[in-house]
C-alpha cells in the first residue's frame, strides 16, 4: 500500500485530542487612522450580530437538515429515477483532465493483469462484430496481457488464451447485424454447445457503407436486430451480453468511401437499436445491457482519430475498462470501484452496534418522558493537566440523561458514516490531481488564516495558541492534499510527509514537557489519553468493519504515547524538580533518551525482528493490514525519529528556560540580537534547502529513505522562524487553532464522511456541481468533527473515574471483554478491498 494517505495526531501539549469550546471565530485588528478604526466600530456590532445567531450549535442543526434533505433527495432519485450505478458506469461520464474516465456517480477500478485473469478465470469472452469491434477486443485483451500485439489478420476471427488462467476472448468477425450474425447467436443457445459467459456485440457502419445510408437498409437494420435481439436475451439468462452502440465519427477525414458514413446516420441506427432491443424485455427489464459510456467519451477525442472511423488508443481503452468494471466489480469488489457492485449485508458486530445505539436512543427517550432533564454539560478539561476548569457557579450533578444523549448523538453519526460509505445511498466519484486544484484551496485557506489572527495570551515559545495553530493549518493543508489526490506529485507528497513528521514531533514534545513539569504518572491520566486517541477509532472499526491499522496514524500516535510513558516513568523517574537539585540528573535524561534511540534503532535495522514481535498474537490484531504487519513497519519507520526528536528539544527548552537563557517577553526577540539574526538567516535557508531538495526528488522510495533523518531541518527551521521574532510569538491565527483543536477528529472522520470508498474517492453529496458538493461535505464534515469531538470528551469523563479502584475493575472487565471480541474473530479479519 502506496504512502499517500498523511494523517495527523494530537500532539504538543493537547496530545489527548481535546476540544476547545464552540465560540465563534472573529479577528482582531489594529488600526492607526481615524477612519479605520471608525470602520472597525461600525463593524464590531455586525460582526457580534452575526456571531449571536450563526454559532457552532446553529450550524450543526443547519448540518442536519441537509443531511436529512439530501438523504431524501439521493434515496428518492436512486430509487425512483434509474438509480444503478451499473446503468450509470455503462452510459454516462466525463472525462477528468485528458484521459482519466470519471462515470457518473460511481468510482471505476482500474483493473491489472493479475486480477483481470482472477476474475474471467475458465471463462470465455466473445467479441461480434465488425473493425470497431475488433479495436475494443484488444484493448480488453491488453488489460489481461499488456505485452499483446495487434497482429490477427482484418476480417477474419481472431482468437486469445491465456492458458494459465484458462481466460479464452474470441473476435468474431460479423460486420452486419444479419442472418450469419443470427446463425452465430442461434449456434450458442443449443444446450450442447459452449456458451460464452460474455459477449459484447455491435455493427453498423458496414451496413451505412455498403447500401449508401438508405432508409431501407435502417428498417431491414430494425428488422434483423429484432430477430437477433431474441437469442440474445436467451444468451442473457445465463450470462452477461452487452450491445455496444456506436461511437461518432471525424466526417472530415473520412475516406471517400466511407463519407456515407456520418453521424446522422449513426444515431439513427443506435436510436433503432435501442428501441428494439428496450422493447424485447422481459419481467420489464432487458438482460442485454447498452454500453455508450465509450460513444459518450468518443465525443471529445473523435478529433484525434487517424482516419475519422476508428478511435484514438485511450478512448478505446475506456471502454474496455469499462466493461472490465462491470464484469469484474461484483466478483473481485474492489475497494475503488463502487460502479456494479452490490454490498455486502452488515456483519454480526455491526448489527449489535446497530442495536447498542438504538438501545441507547430508547433509554434517553425514555428518561426524557420520565422528566429526568436534571443534568448539565460538563466542563471541557483543561487540555493538558486535564485538570476540570471550576465554573463561576456551582453547577448541578450529572444526571444519568447526559450519557444515553451523548450516545444517542454518536449513533446518529455513526449512522450518517455508514451511510456515506458503507450503503448503497450517496454518490461516489475518483480523485484527479491537478496544480490548481491542490494550491488554489491552500492559498485561499492561508489568507482566510492570516486574516483571523489575535493577540496570544502568553508569548512563550510554543505556547498553547500557536501549537493550535501550527497543527490546524497542517491539518487542513493534509485535507486539501488528499480530496485532491496530490500524493501524485512528489514535491507536494514529501512536504506533507513533513507534516506527518511535525505532528509526531509535537506528540514527544508534549507528553515530554507535561510529565516533565507535571510528574503525574497515574493510571488516570493515561486512560484518558488512550481512550481520548482511540474511541472513535474503535467505534469505526466495529461499524465500518476495518481493522485497527487501517487508521494507522492513530495506531502510530498510541504506540509512541506507550513508549515515551515507559521511557519516562519507569526508575528512576527523572523530574524537573528533582533535576533542579543537581544537574547530574540531566545526565539521567539524556541516558534515557540514548536508551530509546537504540531501541529504536534495533527495530529499525532489523525488520525480522520486528516483524516477529508484532506477529505474535493477540498484538498482531492491533497492527495487521490485511494479514500482514508490513503497512505497520513502513509506517512506524518512514518517521521512526520525529517522537525522539521532539522530546529532546522540548528537553533542551526547558532547561534553556529555566535557567533564563531565552528572552520570552511580549515584543522581544528570543535570543540576542546577533544570535537571533544568525539563527533564522540558518532556519531559512535550511527551509528553503530541503524544499529544493523535495522538489529534485524523483521517485518516492528514493526520498522516503532520507526523510527520517533530515525531515527534523525543516520542523526545526520552521520552530526557530515562527519564534524567535516577538511579534510573532505575540499573535496567532484563531482560524487555524479552531481546526487544530479538533485535528484528531477531523482525521479521522475524513476516511468515510469526506472522502469516501475508505480514501480511495471522494463523497458525492451534490452530483454535477463539484465546487458546491465541496462545500456542502465540508460544512457536514466539519460539524460532525467538531460534536465527535465534545462526545469523546465527556464520554472519557464518564467512563474512566478518578477513583483507582473504580477504574482497575472497568480496566477489567474491559481486558476480559476485548479477549472475547478476539477470540470470535481469530482468523476472520476483514479486508477492505482486492
């Protein structure tokens, strides 16, 4: 599996993905002119106006309308107005770019050799009908053996085995829908013969060309298929039979010969096709299928037509996808390709989650009757002691409402996931990169960021504000990078492997700096964090049906989390208070730190060994991809150094501070002034290097093997330039903090309600407006995001108590529940796709 799908964590000093309040976002700005802080008066009350109706809570009702609208619309349309997406994927498209086919609604899988020979293994495929015909033939043959010439003699039957597979594909040459087309059908429907399990038909340009396009030769046409259209519904009954309708030609430069041929006449002859063989169903419904998606796409390309007859290589390759898609999706179910396949029924888990969430709307409905409203929300912890901020107030008891209402809430949602890529509801469409796709939304973004920006409250060297920031505008930037698919371009891709780095980066430095500072090493504290990292993922994996480590970057975040506690608490646990008595207990840090590089170091080195560590069973089940722990090594090496990396600089920071070496006041620089100036002339063009560097990049493997030692240059040359400046330690962007303080959640929730077929696509909500169903998924998205968010908070109040006896017997009962849950599905692990 290719590394394209970047992540984030929750790092620095919110590693437990906490929220961070609904208030509305708004700038601040400082004006020197009278007339401009007139505008800026004029402006307050609106903008407070405004704020006082359209809040977090009003557009998450606005959120829920449309979901249900379009819910009602989608499911209205797919059932009542032809609503198969095999109908779709046979008929219509567009292209995307210059060659990358998009059908209507649907993603269509391009399909390899290998699985073309699993999927037609001992079949055989028959192709009837004349020179076009003859094209698509070979273009379906490449799909199976790319290596295949075009050498079989014109006019004349052609055959192809694959021998190891036993896939036999037949050319038939019938150029005419006639009697020799009708015997060759007739032959087919004798029991004693072999049927062929597809064929794929069409003829009529022979038909144009040898009687001048007159109107008799259309109604005998009519008459003949008619006969023909008989035999193949027979063909139909016991398999798939498909009438390829005719593509238009370039009528400049046609030979003279074939000028007969326009395309006026050839909408003739489909209109006749389609009328007969629509009129020969039966039960109400034709079993032979129209495939025009391939005349819809020779549209745009005829132009590039050699002779004006016979279509360009790529348009022909569409068709033959296309039929591949049609044939092969049901069978093989490819992850990437929605067109024609139907889903699965939900598993056993899924039915139980399904009732768990039911019994927990009934319940709450229930307290609801009963007058059982004596509850309030609970205040938000603070993100990093998670210590409870005291309300002015003294505030009433929890009630116990508040819990069934919070799950009621997470069932709704889960059910809008499963919805949104789990049934047969919403459209589905594929990615296609394009610069202006990937950059025109980043610029956008950075001006609405640099446009909301506040004074911080502290100016501190990675204060709480600017690690809000720094993980929000990174986040939307990864959001952006996958809807449009830009892992395509390795510039683009290694820079957002910083990212991923930044953000593990953060996870060191923050759970570094609290139980430095805090020395709270509790069994509290670190089920909240756990639990805060792994709910909705664990949620998602029983009601999606995926694995753990097919959300890997939270797999990777709880590791890290595991090892930098077992690095720090474990004897002699080493604090800032202690350490101020003696600097000999530096030395003990530094030993650590050492102790976990070469642990690092010997998984690295040996993947044999690693691989064996987590192969053992029941770990493995935590870090399996589809039967193999091989996603997890590459993942967990690609930035194996950024968690040391972040707990040694916030080491070397704390330290610096304490003992006074920085400069941290509002408006001063961080360092002397010669040093200052020395250090960012460093950072930037140590930023600029390694840009350089990314963009002369050629292959992915080549940078993926330099990332984990040098991706540090630029996280640190970033760090230095946004702080040692004291104006810009002094100001923030409220806009990016808002995104960075649900970070985790909206990673998370991009996978199913964003993006759509686990990644691969992108979520339809809108069909035939691109920019608007942007819009509308991303208001949906962001809502959902922020509520998981709140939920996840108060759930982890709920369901891990203070009270250590308390918790060790839930820790229990949890640990006996898990091994069941792994012991039923030993052996049964899903996957998510061929």
């Amino acid at each position: 599996m290719e590394a394209e799908e970047e992540v984030v964590s929750q790092g620095a000093d919110r590693a437990d993905g906490a929220p961070g309040g609904t208030q509305p976002l708004h700038c601040t700005a400082a004006c020197c002119h009278g007339g401009a802080k007139m505008a800026v008066l004029a402006y307050s009350p609106g903008k407070r106006e405004i704020n006082q109706y359209f809040t977090i809570k009003n557009a998450k009702l606005i959120s829920l309308v449309v979901v249900i609208v379009l819910l009602v619309f989608h499911t209205a349309s797919r059932y009542h107005g032809g609503g198969d997406s095999c109908e779709w994927l046979l008929s219509r498209g567009r292209y995307l770019g210059e060659n990358v086919w998009q059908p209507y609604g649907c993603m269509m899988h391009k399909y390899k050799s290998i699985e073309a020979k699993t999927c037609l293994a001992e079949k055989r495929v028959a192709f009837v009908g004349d020179s076009r015909i003859r094209q698509l033939f070979y273009s379906f043959v490449k799909i199976i053996e790319p290596e295949r010439r075009e050498d079989g003699n014109k006019h004349e039957d052609i055959s192809f085995e694959e021998k190891s597979s036993s896939v036999n594909v037949d050319f038939m040459w019938h150029p005419e829908a006639n009697n020799s087309m009708k015997e060759r059908l007739i032959s087919w429907t004798h029991e004693t013969s072999a049927k062929p399990d597809v064929v794929i038909l069409g003829a009529a340009t022979w038909s144009i060309k040898l009687h001048s396009g007159s109107s008799e030769t259309l109604q005998q046409y009519k008459v003949n298929l008619t006969a023909i259209a008989t035999y193949l519904e027979r063909l139909a009954e016991h398999g798939e039979v498909y009438w390829v309708l005719q593509d238009p030609v370039n009528e400049k430069v046609l030979s003279e010969n074939r000028k007969m041929i326009t395309n006026q006449q050839l909408e003739l002859y489909n209109d006749a096709a389609v009328d007969v063989l629509n009129s020969s169903k039966r039960n109400g419904k034709s079993r032979v299928k129209l495939l025009a998606a391939s005349r819809q796409a020779a549209l745009e390309t005829i132009t590039m037509s050699d002779d004006g007859l016979h279509l360009p290589e790529n348009t022909r390759n569409v068709g033959a996808m296309v039929l591949m898609n049609s044939v092969c999706n049901k069978l093989l179910r490819p992850i990437d390709g929605s067109c024609c396949q139907t889903l699965p029924p939900p598993n056993i888990f899924q039915k139980l989650s399904a009732c768990f969430f039911l019994g927990s709307a009934v319940v709450f409905l229930a307290l609801h009757v009963l007058g059982n409203n004596h509850h309030r929300r609970p205040v938000p912890p603070d993100v990093e002691s998670l210590e409870e901020k005291k309300p002015v107030t003294a505030a009433v008891p929890l009630g116990p409402k508040a819990p069934f209402q919070a799950l009621c809430k997470m069932g709704i949602i889960m059910g809008y996931f499963y919805l949104c890529d789990r049934a047969d509801v919403f459209m589905k469409e594929q990615k296609f990169y394009t610069h202006s796709t990937f950059f025109i939304p980043l610029i956008y973004i950075f001006v609405l960021g640099v446009f909301y920006n506040e004074s911080s409250k502290e100016t501190k060297l990675l204060n709480r504000e600017q690690t809000d920031e720094w993980k929000g505008w990174m986040q939307l930037v990864i959001l952006i990078y996958h809807i449009s698919g830009a892992s395509a371009f390795i510039p683009v891709y290694m820079h957002v492997r910083v990212l991923v780095a930044a953000y593990l980066f953060q996870t060191g430095y923050g759970h570094f700096s609290f139980f430095w500072l805090k020395g709270d090493f509790g069994l509290y504290r670190v089920c909240q964090v756990l639990f805060r990292l792994n709910f909705l993922v664990l949620v998602l994996c029983v009601v999606m049906d995926r694995p753990y480590q097919f959300y890997y970057f939270v797999p990777l975040v709880t590791f890290w989390f595991v090892i930098i506690y077992a690095t720090l608490a474990m004897w002699p646990q080493i604090l800032q208070k202690k350490a101020n008595n003696s600097g000999m207990w530096h030395l003990g840090v530094l030993a650590k730190l050492l102790g976990l590089l070469v642990f690092i170091c010997c998984f690295a080195f040996s993947q044999g060994f690693f691989e064996s560590i987590f192969s053992v069973w029941p770990i493995s089940k935590l870090f399996e991809l589809n039967g193999s722990i091989h996603e997890w090594w590459f993942r967990w090496k690609l930035d194996r150094f950024a968690v040391i990396h972040g707990m040694l600089f916030a080491f070397i920071y704390l330290v610096l501070q304490k003992r006074q070496v920085l400069s941290e006041g509002k408006g001063e620089a961080l360092f002397s002034a010669k040093i200052s100036n020395m250090l960012l002339f460093i950072s930037v063009v140590s930023f600029i290097t390694y840009s350089i560097w990314a963009s002369s990049c050629k292959t992915k493997t080549e940078c993926n093997e330099m990332h984990p030692y040098i991706s540090v240059v630029q996280i640190l040359a970033f760090i230095l330039i946004r702080n040692i400046p004291g104006y810009a330690r002094s100001i923030y962007s409220s806009f990016f903090a808002w995104f960075g303080k649900i970070s985790l959640e909206l990673f998370i929730c991009q996978y199913h309600i964003w993006l759509a077929a686990d990644t691969k696509g992108i979520l339809v909500l809108i069909p035939g407006n691109p920019s608007l169903n942007i819009m509308v998924s991303t208001f949906i998205f962001v809502c959902v995001a922020h509520e998981v968010s709140l939920i996840t908070n108060y759930l982890a109040q709920v369901v891990i108590p203070k009270d250590t006896v308390a918790l060790l017997k839930r820790l229990g009962a949890m640990g006996l529940f898990s091994l069941v849950v792994l012991l039923l599905t030993r052996g049964n692990q899903p996957t998510p796709g061929a």
